[in-house]
C-alpha cells in the first residue's frame, strides 16, 4: 500500500511499522486500533503507547493482518 503514511505529526514518512494498540477505558479487549510509522518515529510512537499500558504489538507493515472485525 503505498499511501501508508506515518502516524507521527507532520511526518509525511512511507510507513514501515504497524503499532496495534488498545485503550482498555473506552476499547474491549480484543479491540485493536493502529498507528503506522517510519523506520525514525517508531521508538518514539511506541514508548508513548507503551507509556500509558496501550500497546499490543509492534509488527513490520508487510506482515500486519487487521484482526477480522477491526
């Protein structure tokens, strides 16, 4: 998919990370929303997930598969 744009604000980065995530506040478990990042913003995007107990998984854009119903 080559309009896969990073997540990061004001980045305009082709995407090279999924990072599946989950607020347990407002989301049901197996609920997983996505962000997409850059090789540059992924550390960054995950450990401000990571932060607050949000994220799930970190996976290669290539090999992401969206859970059925997301």
């Amino acid at each position: 998919m080559s309009d896969a744009i990073c997540s990061a604000k004001g980045c305009r980065a082709v995407a090279v990370w999924v990072l599946a995530w989950n607020n347990p506040k407002i989301h049901t478990p197996e609920r997983r929303k996505t962000w997409l990042a850059c090789e540059e913003h992924r550390e960054h995007l995950s450990k401000f997930l990571g932060m607050r107990g949000f994220l799930k998984d970190v996976v290669k854009f290539e090999d992401w598969e969206a859970p059925e119903g997301s």
